[in-house]
C-alpha cells in the first residue's frame, strides 16, 4: 500500500516500517536512469532541477539532462554551468518548450512563469511525459480548466503528475491530515490561511527591451503572468484548506488593494472570506509589503479541538491530537521540496502514477476566484467558474496577454502602477 492509498483510507492502519519499506525498495534499482527536460530557468526552476536531482541520488537513480529551456538565453546558459550540462542542450525563446519535450525526457519539469503553465502542460502530456507541475498552474479560470482537462489525460495515458504544493508531501503535514481525518479535532468548522510577507523582487525597464522581455522578468508583478500573490504565493496555503477539508469552497467574497507597489498592476494585500458550505468559513489573509508583521501558516478549528496546518502547537488542540491514535510516521527524506521529487521518481519506477493535477488545479482556480471577488467586490461562486451554463461573465475570464501571444509576438504589456478598483464612485 503506497502512502496515498493508506492516507485516503483512514480506516487501515499501517506500521512505520511498511512505509518506510515503500521508499527501501527502490534502492534495488540502481542502475536505472531518468531524461529530464527544465524548462524555465529561473531560480525556482533550477531548484526543481536541483532538487530531482538530490532525490534521485537518494532512490539510487541516475539522471540525464536533455535540455534547458527559458525564455532567455542567458538563464538556461547559468543552469547549464550549474549543474555541469553541456551548453548545447541551451534552448531560448517562447517556443523553446517545444524543442525541449522533443529532446527524448521521461520528466519534463514546467517551471516558468505560471501563465505558461496550461499550454506547456498540454505539450507534454500530449508528448507521452511524465510532469512536475509547479504551483500556481494558471492565471485564470479557463487556464485552470485546461489543466484539470489535460490532468484526466494524464491520468488515462498513466502519466505521473506531481505538483510544487510540497505541504502535500510534507511529513508533519501528513499526520495533520490523517489525524484530522480521524476525527482528531472533530469536524472543521472554520479556520484561517495565511501568506503575509515582505515585497518580491522588481526590475527596472532596460533601453530598447520589449514587452514581452519585460514581462518575463517581472512576471511577479503583473496579474496576467503570476495570478496576483493570492495566487501565486498563497495557493500553499488554500491548497491545505481545500486538502484538509475535503472540498472546494462554494463561494468568495473579499477586497485588498495596492498602497507601495512600484510596478506592474497587482494587489499588496488581499482578505477573503471562503464559504466551504456547511457554515464552514475559511479566512483567507495574504500581504507582500515590507516592514510589516509576517505569517505563513494554516489555521484550524474543530467541533472538539484546534490545530495549525503542521500539527498542534501550545494550546492549539493537544488534547484532541492525544485521543487519536496510529498516526503513522512517514518515510521522508527531511526536505519537502525533495520528498516531491522521491515520491514523483518513486511513483514512475514502480508503475503507480501520481496525478495531483486534479488538486493543484483546483487550489489554484480558489485563488483565482478570492481574486475576481477581491478585483470586483463582488461574490464570485465556484459554479461560476466552472459551469459554462451559468452565464456568469467570469467563466470565460482570459488574461492577456495569453501564454500563445508570447509566440507570436503579439505581446503588449498592461500599463505600470495601476491596479483594478472595486465598485463604483459615490454619487455627489
């Protein structure tokens, strides 16, 4: 029984032992070998690649890297002196994920900017490949939609998914759940998620670069290439709730604005309230200003106790946690970015694939609408993103420009320093 399989069965109880055995077995592979293509170079790319890397060295994998792909040439030629890659396998450009899928990889590992997410996705699954799908996976509900569609590909050809939401793969966060799911606390009644941070980085416009130039290097600044920080940063966070609680919620309602943003068009902040249904509310808190009091964190509470998204803390559900038993440990390798890479590697060599695109889909797409209601001041429901009979106006909600516009060169980048403004100007 994989780890999943016993995590979804709370029913059964399984020794220690016979999970870390699920991990042992894959030593007696040794001589095996994984192709993998990066694509995006950035500094989270070359960490995925790093961190594959590690794990396959940890599960006695050897690894081949078939080629670098990035928007600029630069990058893929500093992954290339990284890791000791010969400079040929560089590939740049918007279509350079093509070349790339084409190089002959069984891993291909989608790291760019997440707007290019959803049609980079479909090229390799389309390919035959086997995907590490980074978080966010969209910008918008049909980009979400895209990847929940081609995930059920995925799923029908056998390919592993495996997404960058490592709380998933996280020991502590595993017992968490399987203590939850055992009724430790009770049922949830509410709760709150938290992403509340400093600013990211910004880059100045050079002479002479183009919009999708620009773009590109500040993709964390514009909601058309990150999302917005709800999005991008705090779908960790969302992606809990919606794990822990079993479910998507049914509707959002929230604000946020922008006060020390220099760039691109996003929030500094956003609050949001999640309706889960059931009278269960989530509170959803994200910030990126510097100087200010910072939380990354989840929140939950009970019919019978409380607990943080990593396990109970001081006077936080302890005595809840105390009535549960077996709560098994995890076979894990200590560092949640590798653990998703054992458990992507683990699930190719023992033919049981992994698809998390289902989850990470939606996590995302509740970002999305925490977003449009904050955007709008309006209540967004999920069904109007996701039911195409709804006539809501928000279903088909396409950022531009799009991940195919880069590829033709048709990219014009939204103005700098201003940002969507809810409601209406009170009359005189």
């Amino acid at each position: 029984m994989n780890r999943r399989d016993f995590l979804r069965n709370t029913s059964v109880t399984v020794s220690a032992a016979a999970l870390l055995g699920r991990t042992e077995r894959i030593f007696a592979a040794g001589s095996q070998k994984i192709k993998v293509a990066l694509i995006g170079c950035g500094g989270r790319g070359k960490g995925a690649l790093k961190d594959l890397k590690d794990a396959a060295a940890h599960l006695g994998i050897q690894v081949e890297v078939t080629a670098l792909a990035d928007f600029f040439m630069s990058r893929a030629q500093e992954a290339a002196q990284k890791f000791g890659v010969s400079p040929e396998l560089c590939l740049e450009g918007p279509d350079a994920y093509k070349k790339a899928i084409a190089s002959g990889p069984d891993v291909v590992l989608l790291v760019t900017p997440p707007n290019f997410r959803p049609l980079h996705f479909e090229a390799a699954v389309n390919a035959g490949k086997h995907v590490f799908l980074e978080k966010p996976v969209a910008v918008d509900p049909v980009g979400a939609r895209k990847v929940m569609e081609v995930g059920e590909v995925a799923r029908q050809k056998k390919l592993v998914v495996v997404a960058g939401t490592q709380r998933r793969h996280q020991d502590t966060y595993l017992r968490t759940f399987h203590a939850i799911q055992n009724n430790a606390i009770g049922p949830i009644r509410g709760g709150a998620v938290y992403w509340c941070g400093g600013a990211l980085w910004k880059k100045d416009r050079q002479p002479g670069e183009s919009d999708a130039a620009y773009m590109v290097r500040n993709w964390v600044s514009f909601a058309e290439m990150s999302g917005d920080h709800i999005v991008e940063q705090h779908v960790h966070n969302i992606d809990v709730a919606n794990w822990f609680i079993g479910r998507t919620p049914e509707a959002a309602i929230g604000f946020g604005g922008r006060a020390r943003r220099k760039t691109g068009n996003q929030f500094d902040f956003f609050s949001v309230d999640f309706d889960y249904g059931d009278g269960v509310h989530i509170h959803s808190m994200c910030r990126q200003i510097d100087g200010t009091y910072g939380r990354v964190s989840e929140f939950f509470t009970g019919a019978d106790g409380a607990t943080w998204g990593s396990g109970p803390g001081k006077g936080s559900g302890k005595e809840g946690f105390a009535r549960q038993v077996n709560v098994p440990e995890i076979a894990y390798v200590g560092n949640p970015y590798v653990q998703e890479h054992v458990d992507l590697l683990d699930s190719i060599v023992n033919g049981k694939p992994l698809n998390e695109a289902q989850a990470v889909a939606t996590s995302t797409l509740t970002g999305i609408m925490g977003r449009i209601a904050a955007y709008t001041g309006q209540l967004v429901r999920w069904k109007d993103l996701m039911d195409p009979a709804g006539g809501s106006p928000w279903y088909a909600l396409e950022l531009k420009p799009s991940a195919a516009d880069f590829e033709t060169a048709s990219v014009k980048a939204p103005a700098d320093e201003i940002a969507p403004v809810p409601g209406k100007e009170p009359k005189a």
